[in-house]
C-alpha cells in the first residue's frame, strides 16, 4: 500500500498563520530567502493508494499543486472529525460541473461522524450546483462500527480530542492495515479494547505527535512523545504493533519547534518516523520516499 503524508501540521500550519514567535519568524525569513524545506507543514491529510483520503483541510489545492496529486481520483474520504483544518467542506462544491473537467472518478464517497455531517451540509448549502451534488455521497459513520466499501475495509473508534466526536481509524486493504491515531490524546480504554478484540496487526501507526518534546498533561486532546511511546506499548500489548510496524509521528504545531534537529532526536531515541510533507511510504519499506 502507498501511503503518502501530503500534510503534517496541526491546525495552524507551520509557520503559523498569524504568530509571530520566534520559530515561526525564523521560519519565513529561511522561506523569503529559498529555504525551510521540510519544516513548512500544512494541515493534516494522508492519501491511501491513491484513492482514500483521511481528512480533507484547506490545503487540499496546495497538496494537489505542490506534489501533483490527482485529487478528482479519491473515491473515498474518512473523516475524523469535522474541525476545519480536517475536513474543509466547501471545497466540494468544486467536485465536478465546468470547475473540474474529465475528472479520474466523478463519484466521491465521504465517511463521518453526525457533525461532519452537519458541517458538509452547511459549507454546502448556499453554493451547491445541481451538476455537483450527485457526484458526493455522505455517509455517516459512528464508533465501534466496520464499514465495506470495494475491496477496503475500515473500523472507527473513539479518540480523545473532543467532548462529541472524533474517530480514529483502522484501515485494511489486501491484508494489509493502517492504523490512524490523529487527532487525539490518550487512547481511550474502550478503544484500546476493541483494537485488542479486532485481532489484526497493523503495518503503519500515524501517531498524533501534536507537543513534540513539550511535556503534556496525560489528558491533552493531543500527544506528546512519552505519550506516543506509551501509545505503543500499550497497542503491541494488545498485539497491534510488533517489531515490523512503521510508527510515524505527525501533526506537529509551531508551539513545539518541530526543527529538522528536534525530529532527528526523536527518531534516535523513539524509533519512529517523523513525517513531513510530501512523505511517502510503500507498507513494508525501511525507508520514507
């Protein structure tokens, strides 16, 4: 499977869009002059073989443009939840009419929560052509349940980001399985529990790596390292994770520093990948593309 991290910011992006902290000035002065290559993160979306996307951000046109991805070929679309830096609706009025001609498959699919939903249905409403709106499909998707669609499978369960929604994701294609830990903080118990009783080791873990090396609280709604390695402790415990499985770490905020020096330390001593975009991963491979 190809997995490719077209965006790996928190909702903020990095630079973030207003601050002018020192990392984030820093940042743009290295831009102005040609530079920061890795370090500018846009907002999180990850695309599977082509043809599933987990989340849909703002930045969707920058990630099509930037690294000449065929976005009109994503059939399917899991949500996690229906902030806007995960799942920026009113792009999909753009999904077909005289604004996207000979697309690569007219119809898209998009899995959700009740308020993604609700979000859709509201970034939709005033702006929807009648030649768009049969090629978009919502459907709504709640915890603990197994979705089918081709020859994908999917199974949702509860992050803990917020009071009402978000899902995490276990994804499988072929025998082979991605497991999808953004946006969240600890892993719930009872999610812990349904991947333990689900029985299917995944080949790649995206871990929320929101704090970087900035300790948090083990209730943040979103992680840092000690909490990513207890994440993976915890999941190879329940025989989710072993030796074999990729850990990447994503979604990282401009409050944690995420410098090409912080994230090479994190691989030494975590073992994991950190990603950046653009990243792209054949399941199985050593090394990130």
């Amino acid at each position: 499977m190809k997995v490719q991290y077209l965006g790996t910011g928190a909702a903020e992006g990095v630079p973030a869009l207003f601050c002018n902290c020192e990392y984030c000035k820093s940042l743009r002065r290295r831009i102005a002059e040609g530079g920061g290559g890795r370090e500018v993160r846009s907002r999180a979306q990850i695309l599977l073989d082509g043809e599933l996307s987990i989340d849909f951000p703002p930045d969707a046109f920058y990630h099509t443009a930037r690294f000449g991805v065929d976005l009109s070929a994503v059939r399917y679309l899991l949500v996690t939840h229906s902030h806007m830096d995960h799942f920026y609706a009113h792009d999909f009025i753009l999904h077909g009419y005289k604004y996207a001609h000979a697309m690569t498959s007219p119809q898209l699919t998009i899995f959700g929560n009740s308020e993604a939903g609700e979000v859709f249905r509201e970034c939709t409403r005033r702006e929807m052509k009648p030649e768009v709106a049969p090629t978009l499909i919502f459907r709504g998707v709640g915890a603990f349940e197994e979705i089918a669609f081709d020859d994908w499978r999917a199974y949702s369960f509860p992050a803990h980001h917020t009071s009402r929604e978000p899902l995490l994701w276990l994804i499988e294609r072929g025998g082979t399985r991605v497991l999808h830990l953004t946006d969240t903080g600890r892993i719930p118990d009872e999610s812990m529990d349904f991947l333990k009783a689900l029985a299917r080791r995944a080949d790649l873990v995206t871990l929320d790596c929101t704090f970087l090396w900035e300790a948090s609280d083990p209730n943040a709604r979103h992680m840092d390292l000690r909490e990513v390695a207890h994440t993976i402790e915890r999941l190879t415990r329940a025989g989710i994770c072993d030796d074999r499985t990729q850990k990447v770490i994503t979604h990282f905020s401009h409050n944690s520093a995420p410098s090409p020096e912080a994230l090479a330390r994190a691989e030494r001593e975590y073992g994991v990948i950190a990603a950046y975009d653009g990243m792209t991963l054949e399941i199985g491979s050593e090394v990130p593309r």
